[in-house]
C-alpha cells in the first residue's frame, strides 16, 4: 500500500511539472503572438500613413493640373481673341 501511495504522489509531481511546464509554453506563446500581432498593426499602420500621403500627393497633384489648365485656357482665349480681331 505505501508502495502504491508513493508511486501516486511521484506521479502526481510529474503531472505538476508538466501542468508547470505547459503554463510556461502557454505563456510563452501568448508573448510570442502578441509581439507578431504588435508587428501586423505595426505594418498595417504605416500601410494606412502611405495611403494618406498617397491620396494627399495625387489631390496636390490634380490642384496642379488644374492651375496649369487653367492658365492655358487663358492663353489659348487671349490667342484666339487676338486672331478673332484680325
């Protein structure tokens, strides 16, 4: 009987350890998947800043066009006003 009572006992340690050891694994996981979830958001958020700067470059852009059509507009009524009175 003490026989089967210490054979519980020391498998009931290694049973602690191992419950021990997977809660260390568990945690170590937990760390390791929020360090890749940080470094997702890391990328997802500079994805998001590149879009913005993106869509701000190409609204400048079409401002430009713009001012530029605009004052060639007006060069090509002044032209065409000048050979109109001819």
């Amino acid at each position: 009987m003490i026989t089967v009572l210490i054979g519980i006992l020391i498998s009931n340690a290694r049973l602690n350890d191992m419950n021990a050891r997977l809660g260390e694994l568990r945690s170590h996981m937990d760390t390791r998947f929020n360090d890749v979830d940080r470094r997702f958001n890391d990328v997802d958020r500079r994805f998001t800043e590149n879009e913005r700067n993106m869509d701000r470059r190409f609204d400048d852009m079409k401002e430009t066009w713009r001012s530029e059509l605009h004052r060639v507009e007006e060069v090509l009524d002044a032209r065409l006003k000048h050979l109109e009175e001819r």
